[in-house]
C-alpha cells in the first residue's frame, strides 16, 4: 500500500504520516500527530530529497518503490541528520545498493555516529553553492548551520523553483489529505507552525536570519520542508511570519499573562488583572494557568505577543515549580526583547519576584515594568491601586 503524490511533473512527495504518535521528540503533544516529508525528484538520475522517521519506515520504503516504478534510485540528498529525518537511511542504502549519498562535511561524522553501515565509498561532499544536475533539473545547495542543526543545508531547485527547506518552514500536525497548504487549515497551520519554530528553533533566529538572507536571492515558487504542508501560496506572508519569529519582534500586539497559581488566589488576582487591561482598551489578552496547559504553547505565546506578565505564588523561599519551568524554557529558547510585569503572592514571605527578576535577568533585551504588585494571600481592595498601576503600565508598554 502507498500514498505517493506528484508535487510538480517529475518530483513525487513520498512521505508518510504518524497518527498514532502523541508525542515528538519526547516533549512536544502532537494531538493531530506528525508529518515526514520526503520528495523524490525523478529525470536522467533520480534523487531523493532525505528519508523519514522509523515510525513510518514501512510506508516510506513502498512510497519511495512505487514512485521509481522500476527504476532505481541513483542518490539520497542529505539534508539534516536528526533521526525523525535520517533513521531510515541506512534502510533505504542496503535497498538500493548503487544509491550514493550527497551531503556535507558536517554530517559524514553524524552518519558515523548514528549508524555502523560502511558508507565511505558511496558519499559524494559539497559545499555551499555547489549544482548538481540530475539531468534537466538543476540543483544548488545551501548551508544553514544551526537551523538548528550544525551540519543542516538545503536544497535548490532551480528548474522549477522548489526550495526544499529541511526543518525551516516547518509544523507539528500530519498532513490531511492535501499535501500542499490548504487554505481552509491556514489558522491552524500558523499555530502549529508557530509552536514548532518557538520550540525546536527558537534558539536559533540569528542563523535563521542569514538563511533568509540567502533565500531572498532566489526564485522561489514552492516551499518544501520536511515536516507539515507544502507552501505554494503566498509565501511571502510565510516568509515574513519567519523574519518576525527569528528576529525577535512581536508577531501580535496583546498581553500574555502566565499564572502559576498553587490554591487559585493567584490565578483571581491575574484575572482582575485581564478585567482591568481590557477595561481600558486592551484588544488582546491570554491568560494561560501553566500547570495545566501545554508548555510548547505557553512558550509560544510568549513568543507572539508583545508584553507579558508572570503571575506567581512564592514557593519554598523561591517560585511556584511550574513558572521557573517556564522561565527555564524561556532562557533555553533565547527569549528576549520583551516588556514583562510581575505579580507575586506571598502569605508571609513573598519571594516570587526576586526569583523570577533573577531568572529573566540574563534574557536579552527583557525589561521589568514598574510597579512589581505583591499581594498577600488573596486580593484585597487595597491592593488594587497597584494593580491597576500595572495595567496602566503594561498599555502604556504597548504604544
């Protein structure tokens, strides 16, 4: 059984979904499960554009067969070593014995280090800018380390204009029946998409940055990466969405308040808080209690909105666990250029906010909004000065 798709007249989409997956990379809930992109471009020689998860490997194995009808495959493209993109590598090469592999310098060690397949004799090494002809397609390859892997490159179809982009461009969620975009699933796209660059690229926007740089001098017509849709539409909105992502600036103005709230006394005086913010003109505000939602989409929020606010109990002479989780997350993924109010709750001995100052302290570009509101147990009247200080700072913020 297979499940091949033409992309263009000679390059056929051989992927395969995992639905029954909830989680990727030990971490990330994948509810709607995950796509493995893999293309296979077919002239004089035929090319396969990387390989899949071993989740998959069975459905990929009789794509990539069906999509040769016959022929053999003469090379696999390389562009990222990562396992849910390289572990059917070694499958693939013992089933086709004359396939040699194209790749970098970088990743020859990798494939060492994965696999103890002899693959000395079959590895052709480019570099950056090189072309590669498969007959009348014309290939150029682009290195982009750290997105997000040091060895990572990409693939360029100059012919028919089809980026093959490795992780860049890429979502949580398997393919529904469409493997290109479709314009009906654009919100839910974004959102996946958004979740996947915050989370597994976040770090990383200053290399993604030189890749765009080298991606606007070329003609692009079709994005294809290795995980989620195909973009052949409005790719310059996509594009963009990845120049806001990596450099940093807010997708959305609004204010994300995160509550790591023990009793819910901290979670009442962050939603007086959201009362207050929209009372006074605020169009956008998400309040997400931390401990019961998903961490990729509470790092995501922080990402997309323009201000934020940490709402936390104090704990054990520190901070409620599941903010300094956050925190932890938020450093790991290079969080910065963001405007941030605090509000703590102490019973006797409020220490919320120091630890959270200290945890933000080495994020670049993060600035504490004054006043930083400490309440006591529960929300009083008398602390409502303060809070709507606050709320008068995080719109003045905003302008």
């Amino acid at each position: 059984m297979h499940n091949i798709r033409n992309i263009t007249d000679s390059i056929i989409y051989v992927g395969a979904n995992d639905r029954r997956a909830d989680i990727f990379e030990g971490t990330y809930p994948i509810p709607d499960g995950m796509a493995y992109n893999s293309y296979l471009i077919k002239d004089e020689k035929t090319v396969l554009m990387d390989t899949v998860d071993k989740s998959v490997a069975d459905i990929f194995y009789a794509n990539v067969k069906a999509a040769l009808d016959g022929r053999d495959l003469n090379y696999v493209v390389v562009q990222h070593m990562e396992p849910d993109h390289s572990a059917t590598l070694e499958g693939l090469l013992i089933r086709y014995p004359e396939a040699k592999v194209i790749t970098n310098a970088k990743t020859v060690p990798m494939i060492k280090q994965f696999f103890d397949f002899d693959f000395d004799s079959r590895v052709e090494i480019v570099k950056e800018g090189d072309v590669f002809s498969t007959g009348s397609h014309e290939l150029t390859f682009v290195m982009a380390p750290m997105v997000h892997w040091p060895e990572v490159m990409l693939t360029y179809d100059k012919t028919q204009k089809v980026l093959f982009s490795a992780d860049a461009f890429g979502s949580f969620g398997a393919l529904n029946g469409n493997i290109f975009m479709d314009p009906g699933e654009y919100v839910l796209y974004v959102d996946e998409a958004r979740r996947y660059y915050a989370n597994i690229v976040g770090k990383y926007g200053a290399p993604v940055q030189m890749l765009l740089k080298k991606a606007a001098q070329l003609d692009i017509r079709v994005i294809a990466p290795l995980h989620g849709p195909i973009l052949s539409e409005d790719l310059g909105y996509y594009i963009g969405l990845y120049d806001t992502w990596s450099s940093y600036t807010a997708e959305s103005k609004g204010v994300f308040i995160a509550v790591a709230s023990i009793h819910g006394n901290t979670l009442a005086a962050a939603r007086k808080l959201e009362a207050l913010l929209l009372e006074k003109g605020e169009e956008r505000v998400v309040v997400s209690e931390i401990s019961r939602e998903d961490m990729a989409e509470i790092v995501e929020d922080a990402f997309r909105h323009d201000r934020m606010v940490l709402a936390a109990s104090s704990y054990d002479g520190g901070v409620f666990l599941p903010m300094h989780d956050l925190l932890t997350h938020l450093s790991y993924k290079g969080f910065q250029n963001r405007k941030v109010g605090i509000l703590e709750n102490g019973s006797w001995a409020p220490s919320a906010a120091r630890t959270i100052k200290g945890l933000l302290e080495p994020m670049k570009g993060v600035e504490v909004l004054e006043p930083v509101v400490t309440i006591r147990s529960t929300l009083k009247d008398a602390d409502l000065p303060q809070l709507e200080a606050l709320a008068d700072a995080l719109i003045e913020a905003g302008k």
